[in-house]
C-alpha cells in the first residue's frame, strides 16, 4: 500500500479548488486529487501537476472545459470576463455581510487578481469554503481559517 499522502484539500491552484482524494494512483504511486473549477466543474489531477511552481513539465490549473476554451476564446479574454463578474458578485455579497463579519474583511481586495493587483496578499469574497469558514483567503493559499486549523 502506498503511504497516505498529505492532505491537499482545500489548496488553490489557478482554478482549481482541491476538494478530495482520489482512489487513483500514478504509476509512480503518487495520488490524484478530484478539484473542482471556478466554473463549477471537476477534474482528477495528479499530485505533481498541482504546484505554483513555475516548471517545464506543465501544470494543471483548469478544468478540462475551460482549457478549451482557453484554447478557443483566448485566457485573457474569458478571465477578464469572469474576474469582472467576480468582483461585482463579490461587492455585493460583501454589502450584505456589513456588520456580520469584521470591518477590516470588508476593505480587503475582492478576489486574488484584484489583491495581485493591489499587492496585497489576502481578499474577501464573501463566500464559504469548502469546510464552511466565512473567511478571507490569501492569495493562492485557500481559505485562512482552513489553513489556522491544519497548523494547530
Ligand atoms: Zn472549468
Ligand atoms: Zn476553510
């Protein structure tokens, strides 16, 4: 059997969310992780695709069905497009947590680009994660709460 690999859950690669351990093993007996996509989709990935690392060997960041469409619409255009949305959904779901959540969650940055953007390293969608923490998340990182939990 091979050793049961470091939970990954939770982690954030590009688009990718990873939510659970795949049964699947590479040949190398590395796991494969189920994630899920901004767009709502899944997609089981190999433990060693999902890295920030900038390397040769290519990283996997998508779903399936948006790497084709990247690959039609062009990324620039249809990450525009969804970072757009994204930042309007995320004014509005932060007005109606004025008061419910701390002040200074409410002045973070809207989403990961627009925290790259400002330099910042931590934003507040106003959304849950996967475990149910209403929490900012740092840039790449995941949820900041989820991240509390595994270190204690
Ligand atoms: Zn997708
Ligand atoms: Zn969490």
């Amino acid at each position: 059997m091979p050793s049961k690999p470091r939970d990954r859950t939770g982690e954030v690669y590009g688009r990718l969310s990873v939510i659970r351990l795949s049964e699947r093993r590479t040949a190398a007996g590395n796991a494969y992780w189920w994630c899920r996509c901004q767009c709502g989709q899944e997609r089981e990935v190999a433990s060693d695709s999902l890295s920030h690392k900038i390397r040769k060997k290519k990283n996997v960041t998508e779903c399936r069905e948006c790497a084709r469409e990247y690959a039609t619409e062009g990324v620039c255009e249809k990450n525009d497009r969804e970072e757009k949305q994204r930042r309007i959904e995320a004014t509005t779901t932060r007005k109606q947590l004025n008061g419910v959540v701390p002040n200074d969650w409410l002045e973070l940055p809207l989403t990961d680009a627009h925290a790259r953007e400002l330099g910042k390293k931590h934003f507040f969608r106003g959304l849950k994660c996967l475990k149910g923490h209403l929490s900012p998340y740092r840039i790449n990182g995941g949820c900041l709460a989820c991240a509390k939990e595994k270190k204690e």
